[in-house]
C-alpha cells in the first residue's frame, strides 16, 4: 500500500492534485449568495404595494413607510381592510379640521420599530395615548426623557421595585430600552385627539390591534402577555393560555394600583416562565442606562412634513 | 384565495422528496405566475430553488402574492397519504393564510381526502442569486449522474469534476483508492433523453461534496435530463427541468486551504 503511494508520488502533477484534496475545504455558499441582511426599504414597499392602487397608497403612507418591516408583512392585509381604510380617512378629516393628534405621526408605530415579531417576548397592553401635549411617544405608559413619568407609570416602578428589590426606578419615563428587549408596548388605540381622552376609541384601532395580538397569539409560542385593568384584560381573552402565559391584575393607576398591582409580581413571574421556557429573561433593570435613545427612523423619512 | 390543481399528484410527492432532504423549513411563495421556493440549507453550503410555473396547474389562481410556511417534513407526511393516480389540489387563504388545504382525489374510485397543514412563520429573506455565464455547461441522463454520484461515494466523500471539450470526467480520491468515471458526449436523435452534450467558453476543474451531490439527484425521477453548470471558482448548479417548471440546486464548491 505504502510502495504504491511512492509510486503515484512521483508524478508530482499526481502529488499536487492529492495534497489540493486533502487540503480542500467545503466553501459556504454565502460567499457568492447574498443574504441581505436588512432589505432596502422600498423594495420591502414595493413588493407590499404591488396591487394597491395610489389612492391606497397614499393613504397607508404612514403605515408603509414607518411601521416595522415585520410588521409590515404581517399586517399589509389588515391595513386594507375596509375599517382600517375608514379609520385612516376619519383620521385625515381630523387633521384637515387642524385637530392636533398624538402621538406625531412618526411615532405612532414606534413600537413595531423597537420591537418587531421576531424579538417580542413580552406584551403589555395599554388602553389610550397619553393624551398632553409631548407626552405619547407610541409605547404605552411610556413617556420621552424630558416629560415627567405620569402616576401610572410610577405605580409600575413600584411594583417592580416591591417585586424585584434590585431594580432601580429611573428618573424618567422612558421605555424604549424594555421595548428594545423585546417587551412590546402596545396600546389599544394608537393615536387620540390632544386633551380629549378616548376620543379615537371605536373608530377602527381596536380591531387593528386585536389583529396584532391575534398575529403573536398564533404565530408565536412562549411570549408573556401583562393585562393590567379589566379593558386590556377583556382584550386579551382570545389568547391561548396553554401557549402563552396571561399573566392579570387591576390597572396601575392611582385609583386602582393598591388593589393589587402593587404586588402582582409579574415581572419576577415573566422571567421565570421565560427562563423556564429556554428564553433569555427581560434585563427589567435596563431603563437606568443609555438615557437620550433617539426613535429609529425609516432613513428616507426625516421629517413630519413628507407624511403630512 | 389560493387554489391550485394539479392533475399529475405524484409529481407533488417527488418534488417535496427532492427538497426535504436538504431545508426544514421553507416558504412556498404563491404569486400569479406560480409558486417558488428558495432555500439554504442550515449549513450554508446548498441552496434549492424550485419554480411551478401557473400555467402547469389546471386550474391555477392567486389573486395576490403571498407565502406559505411550511414544515417539510410535516407536509411529506401528509402527502404519503396521497396516492400516485391521484389529483392534487392545494387551497389557502391568502389574506389569513394559517392552514393549507390539500384535496386528494383519485378519479377512478371516487375517493376524496382531504388534509389541512397548520402553517408556521418563517422568516426568510429572498436570496439573490448571481446570472452568470456558465464556464461549462453539461446535459446528461439524470440516471447516469446518479449512478456516478452513487459509485464515487463508496471510494471518497467529495469528487473532482473536470470539464473539457470532449470529456467530462468525474474523479474520487480516498483513503481505499480511487476511481473516475469519464463520459463523451453523444448524441442519439432516436434517444434524446440519453444524449450528452457539452457546451465549453474554458475548461474547468472543480472539487464537490459528494453527500450533498447525492443529495440533489433525488430530482432524478423528475427529469431524464439533468444539467450541470459550471464555472472556476463558482458554485455548482444542478439543474432538473420539468414540464411544469424547475428545480435548481447550488452547490458550493471545496477550495484549496491556501
């Protein structure tokens, strides 16, 4: 065996082509085939708006080109529905009559931006935008850096502080870091005429939210949903309750908190059931960091007045 | 509303066998013009590209593109359940699609099966495969190409292929010794699914996993024909053309450690 080896080995172009196989590695495909890593925005549009009309598209242009990719392909059939298309008509009358709305447009899906399907692990539903002027930033209960947290908010500290003892309540109201982590915050009506509470309840956001519930209700496993007060409680009777863990308790408002929110616990609850179900559990403690996180932005949209 | 018919099922059957092999997990993406697949395989050396073009189903509708998540191997299970005289017809929803429906009927006996596939979600970004022209282009009989990948694989687990213009030549190297499998082209006008041909811009000289090679000749009974293309340091396609369409297969080639 080892004699006839020698043989071939003298033939040198023998011995090379031996030493090129022995040597060869398997090469990754990769190197040739390109995986965009993040797909140009407006191809991800145009594959989306193939067959609307530009009436449609003009009118789902907040929706097109602020919300979450993700998002976007999960709900480019809902936002063509009928009811969505007469909510983001009714919405356009409001602001033809100068109704000063909030959030700002471009914050109106900034939860899909922080936090798209793929991430979400946790779900707190919230019931309006706060409705003062600078305060709704599109993330329930959560308000910008420079905007004092309102007393709901500072009930959630401080039940997470009564429930986790390490966790340091910030000076702000800023949630965009638990966003970040994969805590979605998502209120139920999306947008509310300024100091007038509720008023763009019943006008179509409530269907459109119930269908982003319904969308992680059934394509996800393992995420954990925090009801707190009988609205988001009654909102969240679909979900599936042997896939998911529905954790409730009374609202956090003052009226309510001491009733129980103040020790529901839920956030020590979430991890564990996080950790039990192989996920990494929710940094609680990370809002104390990284203060001044600006609102990604779709690159091609800078400023208000595009959308307007 | 998605509705497609096919009235040959078991190509349905050997199609998904082709592709499950090599992906787990894959969106089937539904448009007017038909359904496509695309996927790596999880080491990120292969990749399948399968495209049905509308017109090969009878009837054939999609008001709007749209994807399907699919566990291969959990359709495969279902369409063990189809016979091969059967006729297909896959039906979804395509506004909610969270279920395929597959309808089976074998006309002969008047039994009609019904299944439904939950779907799943999967997150795929569309890869974009370079046009190239080929260095080399090889026709061959699919059975011959399998009987090659199939005999190389008991001396080596990768295999040289070189191409020049009157010879394609496969070559093992192993720890028992070696073999090579050399073939000329022919072609036979009473027999064109026996011929081989070769197109040639430069020789090449190419290094291939023969497991994954033996992978993608599970498109043998697909087509008589099978071709390969070829080019120095490219990947590798494998390609089986159908009556109703295709299925590419990408292979990335070894390369020298230096």
């Amino acid at each position: 065996m080892s004699k006839r080896k020698d043989v071939h080995d003298d033939s040198s172009q023998d011995s090379n082509k031996k030493q090129k196989i022995t040597s060869s590695k398997q090469a990754f495909l990769t190197s040739w085939i390109k995986q965009p890593s993040q797909p140009s925005s407006e191809n991800v549009i145009t594959k989306f708006t193939g067959k609307m009309n530009e009436e449609m598209k003009k009118l789902l242009q907040i929706e097109l080109e602020t919300m979450d990719n993700e998002w976007l392909k999960a709900l480019v059939n809902e936002i063509q529905k009928p009811y969505f298309v007469e909510l983001k008509k009714f919405l356009a009358t409001e602001k033809s009559n100068n109704k000063k709305l909030f959030p700002p447009d471009l914050q109106i899906y900034s939860w899909s931006r922080y936090t798209p399907p793929s991430i979400v692990k946790v779900v707190i539903l919230g019931q309006d935008p706060y409705h003062n002027d600078r305060q709704a930033h599109g993330l329930c209960f959560s308000v910008p850096h420079n905007v004092p947290p309102p007393p709901s908010l500072l009930n959630i500290y401080k039940g997470l502080k009564n429930d986790i003892s390490t966790f340091q309540v910030p000076k702000h109201g800023c949630l965009v870091n638990w966003a970040k982590s994969g805590v979605l915050l998502l209120n139920t009506s999306l947008t509310v005429r300024a100091h007038e509470p509720a008023s763009h309840s019943g006008k179509g956001w409530e269907k459109f939210t119930d269908a982003v519930i319904q969308y992680l209700n059934e394509r996800k496993s393992g995420l954990v949903f925090m009801l707190w007060g009988s609205h988001a409680i009654k909102k969240g009777k679909a979900i599936n309750k042997t896939k998911h863990l529905v954790l409730e308790a009374v609202h956090p408002s003052p009226l309510s908190a001491h009733h129980g929110f103040l020790d529901c616990h839920h956030w020590s609850k979430a991890n564990k059931y996080l950790k039990d179900h192989g996920k990494e559990e929710i940094e609680w403690n990370c809002l104390v960091e990284n203060k001044n996180v600006p609102i990604p932005s779709n690159s091609d949209l800078s400023n208000n007045e595009k959308i307007d | 509303m998605f509705e497609a018919r096919l009235t040959q099922g078991a190509l349905l059957k050997r199609l998904l066998d082709s592709v499950k092999e090599l992906v787990t997990d894959a969106n089937f993406d539904c448009s007017e013009t038909g359904i496509s697949l695309q996927a790596m395989d999880n080491s990120h050396v292969a990749l399948v590209s399968l495209s049905l073009r509308a017109e090969g189903f009878n009837p054939y509708r999609c008001d709007r593109g749209f994807s399907l998540g699919v566990n291969l191997n959990s359709l495969n299970k279902i369409m063990k359940c189809a016979g091969n005289e059967d006729v297909i017809t896959l039906k979804a929803d395509d506004s909610s699609a969270d279920s395929l429906c597959l309808l089976f009927e074998n006309s002969s006996n008047e039994r009609v099966s019904e299944y439904e596939l939950k779907l799943m979600d999967i997150d795929q970004e569309h890869l974009s495969i370079p046009e190239t022209d080929y260095d080399a282009t090889v026709m061959m009989p699919s059975a011959e190409f399998q009987r090659i990948c199939r005999d190389l694989m008991v001396v080596s687990e990768s295999v040289t292929i070189d191409v020049s213009k009157d010879e394609i030549k496969f070559t093992a190297e192993g720890e028992l010794g070696t073999g090579n499998v050399k073939l000329k082209p022919t072609s036979t006008i009473d027999k064109p699914e026996e011929s081989i041909t070769i197109e040639l811009g430069q020789t090449v000289s190419l290094q291939f996993s023969l497991k994954y090679l033996s992978n993608f000749t599970r498109g043998t009974p697909l087509s008589d024909q099978v071709m390969l293309c070829l080019s120095d340091n490219m990947p590798l396609l494998v390609e089986y053309k159908m009556d109703i369409g295709y299925i590419r297969y990408y292979l990335a080639p070894k390369v020298g450690d230096e």
